[in-house]
C-alpha cells in the first residue's frame, strides 16, 4: 500500500455548547489549525504518484476560503455539527471525497485535524469504498524499480 499525506493550516475560531460551566471551550476561542489528508493506494500512477502534490491545490484553496479567519459555528451552521475538531475532520473528508480528482484506485484514507501541536481528531471512515477495493485487488502491485519481477 501507498501512502501520501499533505498538511494545511487555516486559523478560526469556535464556541462549544452544552459543555459544564466555566469549561474554557464554552468560551469564544481560536486555534491554529492543521488539517492533514491521506490517500492511499495499491498501484502508483506515471511517474510514480498515488497522486501528484499540486492536484490537491483545490482542497487548499477551498480550506482558505471557507475556514480561514472564520466562526466555525457559522460555516458549519446552526442546525450543522458542534464545531468541534472530531465533525471538522468529518466535514473537510467529505467535501474531498466529494471534490477532490482521484486517480482510478486511489482514496482518502483519513483526514485529521490538530488545534494544537499536540492534540488532533481524526475521520476515517470504515474502509475504501467498494469500486475502489475491488479494482485495487483486480490490478497487479507496483514493482519496486530495483527489485526484478519475481
């Protein structure tokens, strides 16, 4: 399996409901956040990508303007999920599996989101979809250029 990753970062703001009084995150707060992608996939695609880096631009363009220096109550709305790192990751792995080109075997494996340099949320969801498992188990593994076939 092939793996690659790529990290955004965008800063908002949040306020959580429902939470004890006096929680610090029932205060309107910030965070700089990081939103990391992973897509995985059995075979590489010429030259040797799951996907090329500049090919995710779209998601980075769409993080930056739907979450940079924004209420992330407001983008998630009043009758959306509680803007809390766990629904963000949710959110932005839909939005990409819903936008984001992928080359034929190739799938987001997890979205996770840090607010800190040591805390993060993560969505990954059960497994690649179908279509996807079924042609990655139809197609032969990638060789390693320097190892011959066997």
């Amino acid at each position: 399996m092939f793996r690659i990753a790529k990290t955004f970062e965008f800063q908002s703001a949040h306020q959580l409901a429902d939470l004890p009084e006096g929680h610090k995150c029932a205060r309107l707060h910030g965070h700089s956040y990081a939103s990391e992608i992973v897509l995985a996939s059995q075979m590489l695609q010429p030259p040797g990508f799951v996907l090329d880096f500049a090919d995710l631009a779209p998601l980075e363009a769409w993080l930056k303007e739907t979450f940079d220096h924004r209420l992330l109550n407001d983008v998630l709305g009043a009758d959306g999920p509680a803007p809390t790192s766990e629904n963000l990751a949710r959110y932005i792995y839909d939005w990409a599996a819903d936008n984001l080109p992928l080359p034929q075997g190739a799938y987001i494996e997890r979205v996770r989101i840090s607010e800190t340099a040591r805390t993060w949320a993560e969505y990954t969801p059960r497994q690649p979809p179908p279509e996807d498992l079924a042609h990655q188990q139809a197609e032969p593994q990638a060789q390693h250029p320097s190892r011959p076939a066997a």
